[in-house]
C-alpha cells in the first residue's frame, strides 16, 4: 500500500495514533511522524505491522 493511501486508511477508519501504536508496539513518534508527513521513510517491519492492523480494523 502507498504512503497516501495508507494514511487515507487510517483518517477514513478514525483510528488515533496511539491505538497504532498500542496495537502494533511502533514507537509512538515515528508513527506520528508518518501520518503528520514529516516522514515518508519508515522500517519496513514497521510500516507491515500498521497496514496489517488497519486492515484488520477495517474487517
């Protein structure tokens, strides 16, 4: 999933970036880096862990 639609995702489901991270265990920051857009750049691992439990809040 692109970086664009990934956040579309996440503002279309309402989901608040702290349940990301208390779900997926990715540091807050880097999380609210991504979604703020101060970053593209993120661990690959990371990045898996979030679209998977989006997509599993959007089930």
């Amino acid at each position: 999933m692109e970086n664009e639609a990934l956040r579309r995702l996440k503002d279309e489901l309402g989901v608040i970036n702290y349940k990301i991270n208390y779900k997926t265990g990715v540091h807050l920051g880097v999380i609210e880096d991504f979604f703020d857009r101060k970053r593209d750049d993120i661990d690959p691992k990371d990045r898996a862990k979030i679209e998977a439990m989006l997509l599993k809040e959007k089930q």
